[in-house]
C-alpha cells in the first residue's frame, strides 16, 4: 500500500526474481515462461535395494551438513505386509549420505533392526513406532540448543508429529503432536523471520465440496493447500486454504512444498492427472510474496515432467519437502519418481533429481517482436546493476537481437508537458552495451561504463527492451 501511496520500493541490494509482477510496472510483447529442467542422464539416485523397502522415494528431504562436510538425505520408506496387517510401522523414514549429492550410500545403523536384519538405515518409525511418513527434515533456526539441531515434522500415527535430534539420526518426539487429525500431506514448516512466526502447510479442514462422494473415474478431488501459523510450534492457528486448482488446473494437488528464495516464497507443487481414470503427477511451480496468496503462469507447463513411456518416472514426478539444493550455478531439486501412477503396487520407486540454472523458475521472454519492461519505481542503493539473462547464443543473434537497459526517473505528473518520464543522462538505451549472454549476474555497463554511485539515494526505475531474450531478475548490487 506504501506504493501506491507513492513511496518508492526499498528493495536495497536483494536479488530481485522477475517471477512475479511484484517489482514490474508495466510491461509489453513479454511473456512470462517456467523455466527449463534438466534431469540427471544416470537415472534415479536413490533406488529400493534393501529387503526393508518395498517402496521407497516419497518424499526425499535433502540438506548439506557443514559440520559433516557431506550431503545428506531423509526419505520415506513404505511396507506393504505391515501396511495390509495394520501391525508394526508401514511407513518410516531411511537415511543416505553422499560426498556429491549424485551417488548415495546407505549406513548401517543400531536402533531399528528389520526382519533379521540386525543394523538397518532407517532413522525413526515414528511415534510409539507406528508410523513417520511424509516428512521434513530442516536445520532449527535456533541452534542454542545442541539437542535441538534438527527438527522433523512428520504424520505419526496420531496427528502432525514434531521431533527434535542432535544429529539427524536419533530422534526424540515432542509431548505430544502439533495437530491431533491426519493430513495425508508432506506437511512442513517455514519459519518467517520478518514476523517471528512459523508457517505449518497442511491440507485444510474445510473444502468446497466437503466429504461428497469422488465423482467416478477420478481418485482424489479434494487435497489442497492451507496454512497455520504458531510463534512456539505448540499453539496454532485455525488452519486456512491458501491454493487450490482453478479453471486451469486439475482438481488434485498431491504433493505441496514450499520454501523461499531472496523473499519470495515459491511453492512446488503436483497435480494428479486423471483422464481416462489414471493417477499420474507431474511437478509445477507457484509463486506468492507473503505465503498466503499465490500466482501461478497462464500456459501452466510443467517444471518437472513425467519421463517417457517405460523410464522410471513415467508415472510420478512429485516434490521433496526440502528446498533446491544450491550447488554453484545451479539448484537440484531431488523428487519422488515412479514408473506408475499412485496406487499401483510393486513397482520399483526411487528419487530423481533435476537440475534448474539457479532462481530460474520463471522468467519474462521476448520472442521474434520487440518487448518492453518497466520496473516499479525504487530507491537506487547501490553501485552496480547485474542481470540473470538468456539470449540467442552467438553466431545465431542478429544486430536486433539482445537486451537494452535504461533508467528513468519519475515525471512531474502534475505538469502537462513534464508528464512521461525522464531518461537519467548517461544511462540510456543507446547508451547501453547491447547484452547478448546467458548469465546469472551480467553486470550492465552503458558505453563501457558500470558505476551507479552518482545515482544512489534516487528514486528510479529500470527500463528493459528486449528481443529473442529472457529476464529472470536483477539487483542493484553494494
């Protein structure tokens, strides 16, 4: 509101993603496009090779360890004889660790000996060993606490479990579970530091059509996303939908998990395909500036896709609870991936990984015509502009192929011939270096020159003109 009261944005020296309008004023001939995801050519990286694990994958929660200097892994592991006798647990959680985040090794472990098998990786089954499925595993903001440097949320037996660990392996469950009612969901938290709240994502209570019968040939309707909030992870809000499908979208989001990158809260979620009576999952992506609202692209195309006939996710690509794995240019995002849609037994599941050129998950693309983007106005506070861009690759690009950057300043609107805006001297379209590259952090220059100093403190706005290119964000770097 601040804005359009006319303050300028503060947006300081923070990376500012292009996947949403919130720092967009205008734009036109642009189209907003998900970005491009490359799967790991070996296959999946986790795969069922232990008489424990009927099915495993679902899930995959993945976080590097600085103290251990190894990548390590959290997924849910599935028993079907348990799950059909309704005796011992039928979900519990496996462990892997990696030096490399690719290839997986599985430790043997005490505590939780399966079927003969005296030492096992399986890490926790959960309260009174019954059940811990769809689980999170995260780092406590809060690392006062050396018994509380991992926290897990989890479905128990009872409800929505929390457990607390030293070291990822040996768990210890709270007095009781947060919620006392099944959310058959990867429920997880989000701590939001700028309000002192965590954010629990569930599926809601209430839901349009209540408990009404499944209309035929469809497997699910009725999961979704909601919200609660708590300042103590013990008193909790009236959970709340925040997204669920619209005209566009199928009527089921399995899977749900959200994270955040430079402010912006991204939302990773899977859609139940069911034509034709099937149960196949596909993975997209949403975005929202608070948790609570959400947006999503109008061509609603897939982040992650199922693979082809026959592969080993061509029925299942769904989201892991943890947030993409930064690794120098690129984020991993590790998923859940099944030949056959949910609910058909006895196929080999496992975890893939797909690799996204880092914050790429949607970007503003000019094609054959030329394409214009204004920023919001903001109050310039830094000395550099960098770029994450895409053009035509050389020697493909033509002389009018490329991006141009100017900055502007506002216009006395009050005053008929002052009423557009004014072009900073120096800093132009055609004083811009044409930028032809695909970069994460291009740093615009205009005639060879980069420094921004004379500008700080001045309420500006960027100006983008575009053809044959994609632009997925900017910061006015220190």
């Amino acid at each position: 509101m601040s804005y359009v009261r006319g303050e300028p944005l503060r947006i300081g020296n923070v990376v500012q993603l292009l996947a949403d309008e919130y720092v967009v004023e205008d734009r036109w001939m642009l189209t907003r496009k998900v970005g491009t995801t490359y799967k790991w050519m070996k296959g999946p990286v986790l795969v069922q090779d232990k008489p424990w694990e009927d099915k495993i994958g679902a899930y995959p929660c993945v976080l590097f360890d600085e103290k251990m200097g190894k990548y390590r892994m959290w997924y849910q592991c599935f028993d079907l004889t348990n799950y059909f006798a309704r005796q011992g647990p039928s979900y519990y959680v496996g462990y892997a660790e990696s030096d490399d985040a690719f290839n997986w090794t599985k430790p043997a472990l005490e505590g939780f000996p399966f079927g003969g098998h005296a030492k096992t990786n399986i890490v926790s089954t959960g309260r009174g060993g019954r059940r811990a499925s769809g689980m999170q595993v995260l780092l406590n903001p809060d690392q006062s606490n050396p018994a509380r440097r991992f926290m897990m949320v989890y479905i128990g037996n009872f409800g929505i479990d929390l457990a607390y660990s030293p070291d990822g392996l040996h768990w210890t469950d709270v007095e009781k579970p947060m919620f006392e009612y099944h959310s058959d969901f990867p429920n997880h938290l989000v701590w939001v530091p700028e309000q002192r709240l965590w954010y629990l994502y569930l599926r809601a209570p209430v839901r349009a059509a209540g408990t009404s019968a499944i209309p035929e040939g469809l497997r699910h309707v009725g999961r979704r996303l909601g919200v609660s909030t708590s300042s103590d992870l013990v008193q909790w809000s009236l959970p709340r939908m925040i997204l669920y499908p619209d005209e566009r979208g199928e009527p089921d989001y399995d899977n749900v998990v959200v994270f955040r990158r430079h402010g912006l809260f991204l939302a990773l979620y899977s859609e139940m395909h069911q034509e034709k009576g099937g149960s196949e999952n596909e993975m997209y992506v949403a975005t929202s500036r608070d948790g609570i609202h959400w947006d999503r692209t109008w061509d609603r195309k897939p982040l992650v896709s199922r693979g082809p006939e026959g592969s080993y996710d061509h029925g299942q690509v769904e989201p892991g609870t943890s947030p993409p794995l930064e690794m120098r240019e690129d984020l991993l995002i590790y998923y859940y991936a099944s030949p056959v849609g949910q609910g058909h037994w006895g196929a080999e599941t496992g975890v893939g990984v797909a690799r996204l050129r880092r914050d790429r998950f949607i970007g503003q693309w000019a094609g054959d015509q030329t394409g214009y983007l204004v920023t919001r106005q903001f109050v310039l506070e830094g000395s550099r502009l960098r770029i994450s861009c895409s053009s035509v690759p050389a020697p493909y690009y033509k002389e009018t192929d490329g991006i141009w950057v100017e900055i502007l300043e506002a216009p006395d609107f009050k005053k008929r011939e002052t009423r557009w805006e004014t072009k900073v001297p120096g800093f132009t379209m055609d004083d811009c270096d044409r930028i032809v590259t695909d970069n994460l952090a291009h740093t615009v220059t205009w005639k060879g020159k980069a420094d921004l100093s004379a500008l700080k403190g001045r309420s500006v706005y960027l100006r983008f003109k575009m053809k044959r290119a994609g632009l997925f964000g900017f910061q006015v770097a220190p």
